[in-house]
C-alpha cells in the first residue's frame, strides 16, 4: 500500500514516547482530514443482528472500516516494533489511544509542569533585550501549547508583562 503525502508526514513522526503530544497532534490531523477521527471518541457499535436497519449496516461498516485505518496509521506508520507487539492485540484505535495516554501522558503532564515552572520564574533582567526576552515567553507558550497546556492570549501578555524588567513597568502600565 502506498502512502498519500499527508500519511507520510506521520511516518516521519515515529512514536518515541518524549515525543507524543506532537505524534499526537499529528495523527489526529491526519485522522481528521481522512474523516476517521470519530473512532477515537464513538464506542464500537452493537453487532448486527437479522432485525438491522439498512443504516445501521452502513454504520457498523463505517466505523470498523474507520477503526482499521486509524489502526493502521497509529501502529504501521508510526510505532516501533516493540510498541506494535504491544497494540497488535488490542481491537480498536480508542484502545490504543487510551493504553497510549497512560503510558506516554505522564512524560507530557511532567513536561508541561516543567515549562510552566519556567515560564512563572521567567523574570528578564535589566540588561537584557526586550525582544529577545519576550521572544523566549513566546517560545515557552508555543512548547506549552504544543502540550496542551495552552494559556489564552491575554492571559500571556500579562504574564508577559509582568516578566519585564523594572526599567519598563511604567511603560507595561501604560499598555493595561
């Protein structure tokens, strides 16, 4: 099976654990833009019986043919062998997801606490370049996004603001 260009930029994204939320990040794009996603969050229908609708086989047919796909650019794609032996048993993409959080989603929780630490003891001093200073929060902010640890936009100009050096406070209170 070849690979479509946008599954292919997965496959460069190899699961390494340090790495989820942004392997994260990019398989949901992916999974969005194939119309897949909704595996990862829709339970498993019922099997069918004689008494199923014409809609409901469309169903059961869509979600199982979703739930391989997503299977696949999870464990194919982008999973070591190892991680692969692990997942190969499970039935469905949710699953593995969920199996995928607790395992890797505590290296992402300790890794946000460590960049918002950074950014609370943030603290320019007098020498320093405000644009360089400010350039550094904004790239703290984009890593804390990047781990679902966003912070909204107001809320970063303050904090911002609140970083600068004494020499710029009456101009920061010129700006509220």
């Amino acid at each position: 099976m070849s690979m479509s260009p946008i599954i292919s930029l997965l496959a460069n994204i190899p699961l390494t654990g340090p790495n989820f939320a942004e392997w994260k990040r990019y398989l949901t794009y992916i999974l969005v833009a194939e119309e897949h996603n909704f595996v990862l969050t829709t339970p498993r229908p019922l099997a069918l019986t004689d008494e199923s609708t014409d809609a409901e086989k469309e169903e059961h047919k869509r979600w199982h043919k979703s739930n391989n796909m997503a299977k696949y650019y999870m464990m194919m794609t982008t999973m070591s062998q190892t991680l692969q032996l692990q997942h190969q048993v499970m039935d469905d993409a949710a699953t593995i997801m969920l199996n995928l959080i607790e395992v890797f989603g505590k290296s992402e929780r300790s890794a946000r606490f460590n960049i918002m630490r950074e950014i609370l003891a943030c603290e320019m001093s007098e020498s320093s370049s405000v644009h360089k200073h400010v350039m550094h929060m904004i790239n703290l902010f984009d890593r804390l996004d990047l781990l679902g640890g966003g912070i909204d936009g107001e809320a970063k100009v303050d904090i911002i603001l609140n970083t600068l050096s004494k020499t710029y406070e009456t101009s920061a209170s010129m700006l509220l």
